[in-house]
C-alpha cells in the first residue's frame, strides 16, 4: 500500500516537473498541434496560463497574438524571424520574461533567371520608387488591431500546386536577394484569388517587385498579403469574408510567369505559410 503511494506521489511530482520545464504542457490543443513549429520562419506556440483576461505578451519589443487554447489557458501565438538563430528566445508577459526555444531549419536554394536586369539591379530611380513602397508596406506588417483572427486553420487563396516553398535562398542571374518570404502557387492567369480568412484591406497598389498587391489583415498582427495580381478587386479598408475574392493571377512585378505569391506575417515577420494550411514539413 505504501509502495503503490510513494510510486504515485513520485509520478506526480514527475509531471508537475515536466510542466514546469515545459510552457506547452497545458496547451496541446488544436491549436498548438497546428501552429507550434518554433524555428526560423516559424511559429512559436507559448503557453500563458489561466486568467479571465489575456495577459499583455510581447516578443522584440512587438504585441503578439493571444488566443484561450480550447476555452481554457491563454496561448501567445508567436513569429519567429527567418534571419533569428536557433536557440533560447523569451516573451515578456506582463513585464516577466518567459523563455521558449527555437530549433534549427535548413532552406534549401532557388536560381532564377530574369529578363528584365533592373528587377535584380534597380537603377537610382527605381530605389527611391522601392524605398518608398518599402516604407508603405513595413507600417502595413506592423497594424496590430485588436479582433482576434476569424480562423486560424487558413483557406488555400487558390487551388493550385505549390511550385516555390517559404525560405529558399534567392539567386537571381546568380545574385542572391532576399530568402523566399511566402509559398507561390502554379495556377493560371485569371484564377480568382480568395482571402484566407476574414479580414481588412490595410493596403493596395503596384509595387516594384511584387506587381498588383493585396494586405489583408487579419487580427492583432496577423497580416497576409497576395502579389503577381494581373488586377486587384478591392479597396483600402474595405472589410472582407473569409473567401472574398480580392483579385486576380498574373504576372506582375519581378515574375517569370503567372502565379501567386502568398505571405503571412505575424507580430511583423514572415513566416511560413504552410504552418496555417496544414502542410508544413520540417
């Protein structure tokens, strides 16, 4: 009898150590099991305990998202930059610091050729045109309203394969650029492009690079944005459904054919889209 005591309050004490070391312990909801994939490009899932409130959560100084995991404890869900090196990374909840880590990834490297040399070498004036659109877009990544996010297992923005994954390292006419910031599709021209999830235009236009583009925000820092459009369907502000069509595949911008390029942001870093669709692989 005693035995069997002991070997209980021993399994106890074990568990309460495990949840201890472990933020995530309490939060393997479906949620967590979506989301959690905490390394360069990813999305950390942070365990913030029970309250009536969320508590504040800030990670790089930023507001993060927080949700109740399953009506239950609060979760901050967080993005992790491509360029953060794996290892110990910490939020501040209301003013503490709370420690999750960042395992390692390995993105593997993409070559494109491309036509039109000022799309890999802007001239002067091209950069003052970018610098510009460049500004425009970060004040974009950077709204954090207050609504929580209408869904966060995403819709596909089109039906399509997938031809280019988030993270390869760019080689443009054998110049590396920026990493891959989003998942592109093979679809054809013309096919209509649907929001994710519901939403508020934050931004539109035609950019250097990205051609016709569309901002969508989702809720307290959620952001996805479509590019390549060959026309944009909707207008600054304007409050969408989830599957609101916002325009249209093209080609526009620095493309090599038709396609759509998709990025999600989150607390204003990219990161892998296909965590939010289901389809991330290590």
């Amino acid at each position: 009898m005693k035995s069997c005591f002991l070997k209980r309050s021993l399994l106890t004490l074990a568990l309460m150590a495990l949840s201890l070391a472990n933020p995530l312990a309490h939060a393997e909801g479906f949620i967590t099991r979506l989301l959690n994939h905490p390394v360069p490009g990813g999305v950390a899932v942070v365990d913030l305990g029970e309250g009536t409130s969320a508590p504040d959560a800030r990670y790089e100084g930023k507001p993060v998202l927080r949700i109740r995991e399953d009506d239950q404890r609060w979760i901050a869900i967080v993005g992790i930059d491509l360029k953060t090196a794996p290892g110990r990374q910490q939020l501040l909840v209301n003013g503490q610091p709370l420690a999750f880590t960042v395992e390692s990834r390995h993105y593997k490297e993409q070559h494109i050729k491309i036509k039109d040399s000022r799309k890999v070498d802007p001239l002067a004036e091209d950069l003052k045109r970018i610098n510009r659109e460049m500004a425009e877009q970060n004040s974009a990544y950077a709204v954090f309203s207050p609504d929580q996010p209408s869904n966060l297992l995403f819709d596909l923005p089109v039906d399509g394969p997938l031809s280019s994954p988030f993270g390869l390292r760019r080689f443009f006419n054998g110049k590396e650029r920026n990493p891959h910031s989003g998942l592109d599709f093979a679809v054809g021209a013309g096919t209509p492009v649907k929001t994710p999830a519901a939403g508020k235009v934050l931004l539109t236009g035609n950019l250097f690079f990205n051609g016709n583009t569309v901002f969508i925000d989702h809720g307290q820092g959620l952001i996805s944005m479509v590019c390549h459009l060959s026309e944009i369907d909707v207008k600054k502000g304007q409050v969408l459904p989830r599957g609101a069509v916002v325009g249209k595949v093209g080609q526009t911008g620095r493309a090599t054919g038709p396609h759509l390029h998709w990025n999600v942001s989150l607390n204003g870093n990219r990161v892998d889209p296909s965590i939010f669709i289901g389809r991330y692989t290590p």
